[in-house]
C-alpha cells in the first residue's frame, strides 16, 4: 500500500509540470547557476505561482529548457555578463554569439542555418495574429510523411500572444499531438502583440516607436507558461525584422533570435540543413502549398532517411559541439 502511495506522488510530481500556471506572480528575469547533483544549469526566469517558487531552467549544452521548483537547486546568483563568460564554451551561448555576428541586417538578423552538413532541414511554423484558423494540414502532413521513420517529428512553432488568446482549440491541438508523440515542438517566443503597422521596416513591428520588450518578451512567455506551454531560448522577430539595438536587447533576456534562409513564400529555396519558414495562422497560402510540394518531392529522400527533420536544439547543439 505504502509502495502505491510513493508511486502516485512520483506519477503526480512527473505531471506537474504538464500544468498551467494559472497564478504567476513576480515573473522576472533572473540569471544564476542552478546546481543539482553535479549538474550546472542556468536559470533564466524565476517566478511564484499557488505559494511555489519556479524556474525556468537551460541546459547550456543541449539547449533543452525546463520549469522546476527553485528549492530543488543550490543557487548562485549571475549578471548576464558572467553567464556569457561563464558558459563560453558551451551550444549556448555560442550560439547568441553567433545570433549577434549578424545583428546589423533589418531582416532575418539571427541564426538562420542550423546544421550544414546534414540532408535534412529545420522546420519552423510562425503563429502571427490571425483571423483565420489553423492550417492543420501543415502538421499532419509532416506527421504523415516521417511517422516510419522519425517519430516524433521535429518541428519549432513561434507563438504569438495574440494568436494563442484567439486560438485555444486550435493551441490545444497542437498539443494533443505533442502528448500523443506524433510531434516534438521546441516553441518558440514570437512576442506578444506582434504589432505591425503602415511605416517602414525601421519603424515597423518591434521598431515600431513605444515598444514594450518587456510585454512583448516576458508577457508572451507567461501566456505560454498558463498555456502548459514550457518557452525555449529561441525568439523569432516579428516580420523578421530588427536593428542592432534590439537583437541585443533581445539576447539580454537571455533569448537566441532565429531567422530563415528559406522562407518558402518568398521562393527562398531550403538546401542542406536550412531553416524553414512558413506561416501556419492561415494567411500564407502559398507558403503552405510549397511546404506540401516540397514534402511530396523528398518522399523518396524521406523513406531512405536521405531527407530529414532536426531539431532546432539538437541542431545548434551539433554545430557547436
């Protein structure tokens, strides 16, 4: 009987994170070295929900991230500068170096290739504010297409704020095929409003003068977390779109910007290892119907394992092993 009761509470304790934080209070950016059991984690967020004190966790090797009670670690507190020295060698923060080689582009600054020398590309499906519903056909197809021999399937969605306020069925799809296996989503923050008006790219989006990065940061990451949605380190700019001063604004937040070198509407053809942009809020037709052109073209390549899926994470892990 005692040895049931221990199973349902490590059952119970597996689960929690799975949950919604419906409470979060004091949600803040918060740099320290996590320490359990030998393993050094850092700690990028900490925040209160019903009483408990969390934190969002990354792995500063495999890129993973994680939410867990603070009293689980021995902490040390950091300013963004340590972790940058701290951690130099790791997939990390190589990779917001990397992000930075590139901050002056007003479009696509970031990583936007993530592994060159494997047959396969990175997909990732932007989720803007929309009307419309979710083009549902994007992920089952690629459900459909690497369930026998990638399963399950990798793939990055960018979420905006608005797009989940809009969109609860079509958000808890999604995670239905998360929780069934039949995808791995990294999900990545996409800002909360996602504010996009008449005036130039420079002004435009997050430019757009009377940004709040910390709504459109720190607000969009609280959605997901009462969305049972845990954030990666990865952020995508609204349009693609940023200046030098943001990109490392952005970075201070602890977060790795992601572009494209294929974004399918725009006729950018992926190559080896590329990172594939398509929008899935139902706005991009044409986008879409190249991704499923696309698929059909490669399902040779995909049944011989020559055309694969990776994961965002796992792909910069490998770059800067």
């Amino acid at each position: 009987m005692r040895y049931k009761f221990l199973l349902m509470i490590i059952i119970l304790t597996s689960k929690s994170f799975a949950q919604k934080f419906e409470m979060i209070k004091r949600y803040k950016v918060n740099y320290s070295i996590a320490t359990q059991n030998q393993e050094k984690l850092i700690a990028l967020r900490s925040f209160a929900n019903n009483n408990q004190k969390y934190l969002l966790l990354v792995n500063p090797n495999s890129l993973e991230t994680k939410i867990d009670f603070a009293n689980k670690y021995a902490l040390s507190s950091l300013e963004y500068s340590n972790v940058l020295a701290i951690f130099k060698n790791t997939a990390y923060v190589k990779s917001l170096e990397a992000a930075l080689e590139k901050d002056l582009q007003l479009q696509n600054a970031g990583i936007d290739h993530a592994i060159p020398n494997e047959k396969g590309i990175t997909l990732t499906i932007d989720l803007c504010p929309s009307h419309k519903g979710l083009d549902r056909i994007i992920f089952q197809s690629v459900f459909d297409e690497f369930k026998k021999i990638e399963q399950p399937a990798p793939i990055a969605v960018s979420v905006s704020g608005k797009w989940m306020l809009k969109h609860q069925d079509d958000l808890n799809w999604l995670k239905s095929l998360v929780d069934k296996k039949e995808l791995n989503i990294t999900w990545v923050n996409h800002s909360y409003n996602h504010e996009v008006n008449s005036l130039p790219l420079a002004e435009n989006f997050l430019l757009a003068p009377g940004t709040n990065l910390d709504i459109e940061v720190l607000e969009n990451e609280k959605l997901m977390l009462k969305n049972g949605l845990t954030p990666s380190v990865f952020f995508r700019f609204p349009g693609l779109v940023s200046d030098k001063s943001i990109v490392e604004k952005i970075e201070a937040y602890g977060l790795i910007p992601i572009g494209s070198d294929a974004w399918l509407a725009k006729g950018q053809q992926p190559n080896a290892g590329s990172i594939v942009l398509i929008h899935g809020n139902g706005n991009e037709e044409i986008g879409v119907k190249d991704f499923i052109q696309l698929l059909k073209a490669k399902q040779a390549d995909v049944i011989t394992k020559q055309w694969l899926l990776f994961d965002l994470r796992q792909g910069l892990e490998k770059e800067f092993e």
